[in-house]
C-alpha cells in the first residue's frame, strides 16, 4: 500500500527537406526526445479514506496464481504471474504482500531486488520500464499467511481452519495470500491454481478448470475472464458438498460445508440462486460474469456475507432459522453493482451497499412480502441522518447510512424521476460501465440523463445532507 535512475541523450534526428537553389541539401530541423524520467510509483494508491492501499506507478491486467497448501503446517508457498502495464516512467514499484515472504522476483524474465517494507514488497527492476509498456512480473513467495486486523473495520483476509482455510474480507484481504495491488481501482483478472491433499474440496471465483490427482494431491483449477476488485478474490479450503451444474448456459457452483445439514436452511437458500438472479436481470439487465454460484462458510469469525465476484460467500448466521432468500439476493445483486461496475473510491460504496440494499426490498416485493414504498417507509420514519451517505467516512463504511439511506436515495430518485427512467436507467448503469471504475458523480450525471433534468437539489439532500430530507 504501503530508484533506478536513467540518463539520457538528447537525439539529434536530421531528415531532408528538400533542396536549395544551387543542389545543396536545406538544412534539417531538429527534433529533441526526452530521456524517460524513471522515478519509483506511489506506495498508495490515493484513496481519500485509505491512502495507503494499493499502489501506483502501473495497471496490473491479470493475476495468474500457482499455489499449494499444507493444512497440517498451515503453510501456503507458489508463484504469481501479474501482467502489467507502467503508467508512469517506472524506476521501481510495490505490490500489496503480508506476512508472506518473496525469495525470488523476476522482472520480463531478468532478476530484480525485492525488499519487503512491512505489507509491502518493493520491486526494483533491472532496468526501468518506460510508460505505456507492458511488462511481467514473477514472484516465488511462501509462508504462513495471517489475516490484516483493520483496527476500524475489523479482521479480514487469511484465515486457517480445522480442515483447511479461507481468504476473503473487504476493504483488503488479497495482499494476505498474494502479491498484488490491493485497490479496487486496479481491476485484473484472475486465475488459481491450488494443489491440496486429496480429499480436501478447493472452491474459488469464476469458472472451473482440469482438476488433477497425484501423489495424494489433488490441483483444483479456477478461472475469471472478467476483470475482478481485488477485494472481490476468494479462496476457501476444506470438506464441501459441492453441487456442479449450468444455469442459463453458464456453469453454477454451489457449495456447503459437510458440517451443515444437506437440507437445512443453507442449503435450501442457495438452491434459489438461480431462481434469484434470473429476477435480478429483469431488473438491470444481463448477468455480467461466465459462472454464478455460492459458497458458505461454518465458521464464527465470519458473520458477514460478501459479493465474491461470480460466487458470493455467506457466513452460516445467516441461515439458523428459516431459509433467507433475502441475502441471497443482496449479494447477487452485487454482481452488477459493485463487481462488474466496481468503485474508483472506498467512499463511493453507497453505488455497491444502497443498490444491493434496494434490491432486497424489490426481491421481497417479488416474492409477495412488502413493498418497496413499505420498506422505504419502514426505514425512513425513525432514520438518524446525521452521516452523510455519499461521505460516510472510514468508520462507516459499513453502517446504516451506506446501506438504508443508500437505499432511499435509490428509491426516492425513483419517485422523482417516475418508473420508467428508473427502471431504464437500472439496466443503462451497468451496461455502460461494465467491468470499469464509478464515482457517486458519474452515477449523478446518469442519473440527470435519464432524468432529462438537473438533480442536483436532490443528490445533495439525500447523499449529503444531515437533515431528514422531504419526500419527493
């Protein structure tokens, strides 16, 4: 999140431009190159709540991750492969590592100087890289991973198991099992290669690969075209009754823990996935991604569910009493809001949490419960609006004006705008910024699209007024 100079000539390039009168060639202008000004990238990339996070210098286009774990040690060791491109004259760079340590770094195939500063692994190259080209990076790296303990946001990242371990958390967990910049601005894709002692199920993001068994090890495969928020990269290792079929023509994985009940309540909701997300194109429009699916977690320290890209995960408290379809739908939803248009800004999370939040109210209006206007009623007669949605601050991220007042502003922008722009712009805002990048005031200028009008009065009160704002 958390120099290779170089010098240069300046070249003198004569070119003929024609003749003088006697014969003689004219004299050549000349055209002055500037040298590269190497210099190191940001050990951050910029973010106004987590500077830290991430950083800069580079565009990684993929993560190609080959793997093995020993649940007996707890001991992770393999190779990275990250594609990348310099968006600046780069000298040296960092990548998001944790706990881990690299023992060899290659740059293009030539050796480079590797130092770890804390989360970081600091990169120098054996020769600078000059802006706008691509370049790979190798990083043979191994260890014991441990999880990141956010002292605001809690604990996130790896965590080991009785029967094997999972890694997921949000805002940063990536960097807790491979090098990589940890910032959802910088989306790449995904690849995994995990080898683990027979027996043991491996369950990752996106489509699955050849799985292989030798020795008493078994290679699980998995793959995501669709460039991914590092946040939204998952692991989880153990004992999983794992149900492999296709939903619209795409393979949909869903996995339960052998330590829940075949038909209990878990299993009963994720049976639904299906069901859930094709409601959800009606509202905004195709499903992004090649594979769908879900994963649930038995364990205590997850108390959360989170939107995986392509395969959500669900802690086990969601499901101790009757089915809940409702988180179901929260986290597909997701998909379109907060994967595949993904945040620039960790302030921004109300385009993820209000969306996802008000696609709960429209899946229990489906299903015959209340209504929208019923939920949005529940939630406004008694709501505290002192934090402003659109700049809650790092504290809250999580908190109820992300995601209840994140909702409203959704459902009173309906009310403004009437049902048809609306429901239009639904499906518009993910098709245009598929697999990209959003800020709140992109999602604003769509809006007034839509709306043919300015909105500007209207986002202003419900993103960041701190007054109860009038009914539209």
């Amino acid at each position: 999140m958390r120099r290779v100079g170089a010098a240069g000539a300046v070249v003198m390039v004569l070119v003929s431009a024609g003749c003088t009168g006697d014969g003689d060639p004219a004299p050549a202008p000349s055209v002055s190159v500037a040298p590269p000004s190497f210099a190191p990238g940001a050990g951050g990339a910029g973010d106004p709540y987590f500077p830290t996070y991430g950083n800069g210098g580079y565009d990684v286009g993929g993560y190609d991750l080959k793997l093995t774990y020993a649940p007996a040690s707890g001991r992770l060791a393999g190779t990275a492969t990250i594609t990348a491109t310099a968006t600046q004259d780069l000298s040296a760079f960092n990548l998001d590592l944790a706990h881990l340590v690299a023992s060899k770094v290659t740059v293009d195939g030539q050796a480079a100087t590797s130092t770890a500063d804390g989360d970081e692994l600091v990169v120098t190259p054996a020769a600078g890289i000059v802006k706008g080209r691509a370049f790979t990076v190798v990083v043979d790296y191994g260890g014991k991973p441990q999880a990141l303990d956010n002292e605001t946001l809690g604990v996130g990242g790896w965590l080991r198991t009785e029967d094997g371990a999972f890694a997921l958390g949000q805002p940063e967990s990536a960097s807790t099992w491979f090098p990589v910049n940890d910032h959802p601005s910088d989306k790449a894709t995904f690849a995994l290669s995990m080898t683990v002692p027979d027996g043991l199920e491996v369950l990752s993001n996106g489509v699955p690969g050849e799985r292989v068994t030798d020795a008493g090890k078994t290679t699980w495969r998995w793959a995501e075209s669709k460039p991914l928020a590092s946040y939204l990269a998952f692991v989880a290792i153990g004992q999983y009754r794992v149900r492999t079929g296709t939903h619209d023509g795409k393979p949909m994985i869903i996995a339960v823990p052998d330590s829940l009940p075949a038909d209990g309540p878990a299993a009963k909701s994720l049976e639904r996935t299906g069901e859930v997300q094709d409601f959800l194109v009606t509202q905004f429009g195709p499903y992004p991604f090649d594979s769908s699916g879900g994963v649930v977690l038995d364990d205590d320290r997850v108390s959360y569910a989170l939107e995986t890209q392509s395969r959500p995960v669900y802690g086990s408290t969601f499901f101790i009493g009757p089915p809940n379809v409702t988180v179901v739908a929260h986290e597909l939803a997701h998909q379109w809001y907060g994967d595949s248009v993904a945040l620039a800004r960790w302030q921004d999370i109300w385009l993820n949490e209000g969306f996802a939040t008000y696609a709960e109210w429209l899946w229990q209006e489906h299903e015959g419960d209340r209504t929208a206007q019923q939920s949005f009623d529940r939630v406004y007669s008694g709501f505290n609006w002192s934090v402003p949605t659109g700049d809650p601050g790092p504290q809250r991220l999580f908190g109820d004006a992300v995601y209840q007042r994140g909702a409203m502003t959704v459902h009173a922008l309906r009310r403004t705008i009437g049902d048809p722009a609306f429901f239009a712009l639904l499906k518009s805002w993910p098709a245009e910024h598929r697999d990209g990048n959003v800020r709140t005031e992109d999602f604003v200028a769509a809006a007034e699209r839509a709306a043919g009008k300015d909105l500007g009065d209207f986002f202003e009160a419900w993103l960041f007024g701190t007054e109860k704002p009038p009914l539209p």
